[in-house]
C-alpha cells in the first residue's frame, strides 16, 4: 500500500492520504446510476495529484457522466503513468485521464489509444512546467540547485520529469550528478508539499495543479516561488482505446462537448477551474516529443 514514493518522509506533508491498493487486483470506486444490465464503463485516472484529491477532483464528473449514459462507472487509480497506459494497451480500460507526457510515451511506443478531447483553461490549450524551490531558500535561478536535492513526480511525466531532466542535459550534466538527492513522490501536490516543508529544496511541477491548489488551498503554497516556466506545451489530454465501441465513444465526446451547456455540467467545470472540452484540432505536442528523444530513455 503505497501513497507516495518517500514513505519516510510521507508524515510531513500535510494530507490524511485514503489508502489505495496498487496491486494487481484492480482497485475500484463504483459509480451506479443505472440499474440497467450493462457492461460497467472503466475510466483511469493518472495519479497526477494524491489519490485522495485526484478522486476528489474527478468524483463529480464521472458521476454526471454516469447519470447521462444511465451506466455503471468504475473509477481506477495507479501509482504510475506506466501502469495507467498498461491497462489501455491490455484493453482493461476505456477511457482515462493521462498527463501529457504519458500521451507521448503511449505513441513512441504505438499503444492502442487515441485522443478524445482536451480541458480548455483559461482559453489555452497549453499549461507549463514550474521548477519550484522554498521562499526562505536563496536559490533563484535553476543552476542555483546543483548539488541540492530534488522531487521529481513520476517518471513518464512531462512536466514532473522530463522538463527538468531536459535542463539537466543542456547543462551537459546527469540527474545524479546534478542533484545530491532525488525522490519520486507520484504526485505533483506531493512534490509541492516537499518543497513547502522544505523536504527537498526544488521540485518540478505541473502548473494546472499549482495553480489549482494555489487558489482552493493557498497555504498549501505560502512558502513557495516559482524560479522557472517552461515553454508551452501541449495540454494533458483524455484518450481512449481504439477500439473502443463507437457508439459509446460518441456519446463521451459529445458529453465532454457540451457540459458547459449544462447547468450541472457548468458547475463541475468551475469545480475543476476548466472552461470547456475541446476537440484537439491545434494541440501541439512536439515540444514534448522532442524532449522525450532529446533526453532518451
């Protein structure tokens, strides 16, 4: 049972986590508005925030989703990116909430999924990676953190990896010569809590979430700076499985489209601080891709 890499370390920060068994027994939250005889739907979540606040954050949307197709949801959790694209590619889920990088992963590695939409926040399809130090430290620049240590999220993560991996390698360094100490926490609310209770001196983050927590929880954030923002890239988006039944495709996609139309489906996205669903027409991820091959496996 595990919650965050740093197990240690895990009494610092300042959450009571749910425990969430990431054994290979699927571990699921059940969602039933149906009473009708259907094949329950599997939607993955990646563990982008803890698992207490990544089910917390998500509960409400699939809950309407499974009021409007009158069908049972089943929500799973995993520790890792790696583990939420393996059950794509063993057809063991239909739909799921993947971070960009993962996305990445998944089309280097040709697995069977595909986008079905991306959030549209504050009118951009794009977010960034923060590098985040503790505002009693003196570090103000990147370079400032060599031979400190450092969180990192999950290792298929853009913003939570590789970003900071790419900086190391433009200054002709090596993770492990860089920092003194490295850790993964699986959770980019973990690493901010890291860098917050001066566990690590930085971290790299997702900037969706920073700013999430920032305006639901500013404390959690009080003794934080941000020293860099990355470029832009390309916007986590939700994928199904290619074959997944057409039909029920459409109906997501059109769910996704039209909650702001919704007077219920309103509600949630201010919730989630996300405008609307869009169809990926102009999302760019090449930014990501390059990263990926520029910084190997």
């Amino acid at each position: 049972m595990i919650v965050c890499s740093c197990a240690e370390d895990q009494k610092s920060f300042d959450y009571k986590p749910i425990i969430v068994d990431f054994s290979n027994q699927m571990n699921e939250k059940k969602i039933d508005n149906s009473g009708i005889n259907l094949k329950p739907v599997e939607v993955a979540i990646a563990a982008m925030t803890s698992p207490n606040e990544t089910y917390k954050y998500y509960h409400e949307l699939i809950q309407y989703f499974s009021l409007k197709l009158k069908r049972q949801i089943h929500i799973i959790q995993r520790k890792t990116y790696a583990e939420i694209n393996s059950l794509i590619t063993q057809d063991k889920v239909d739909l799921a909430f993947i971070c960009s990088g993962a996305y990445i992963t998944a089309l280097e590695e040709n697995l069977p999924l595909e986008i079905l939409t991306i959030p549209i926040i504050n009118n951009k399809a794009y977010y960034h990676a923060y590098i985040i130090v503790n505002t009693e430290s003196r570090i103000s620049t990147f370079n400032d953190l060599k031979g400190k240590s450092f969180a990192f999220t999950d290792p298929l993560s853009n913003t939570g990896f590789l970003y900071g991996k790419a900086l190391i390698k433009d200054c002709n360094e090596s993770v492990d010569k860089f920092f003194t100490k490295t850790m993964f926490t699986y959770g980019h609310d973990y690493s901010i809590q890291a860098v917050e209770r001066k566990i690590v001196d930085g971290a790299t983050v997702n900037s969706l979430i920073f700013d999430y927590i920032k305006k639901k929880y500013p404390e959690r954030v009080s003794h934080i700076k941000i020293i860099n923002v990355s470029e832009p890239f390309g916007i986590p988006p939700v994928v199904v499985r290619k074959n997944l039944d057409n039909n029920l495709k459409i109906q997501f996609r059109n769910l996704f489209l039209n909650l702001q139309l919704d007077t219920l489906g309103s509600e949630i996205l201010k919730k989630l601080m996300i405008d609307r669903y869009n169809i990926p027409d102009s999302t760019d991820y090449s930014s990501i891709l390059q990263k990926s091959r520029f910084v190997g496996k």
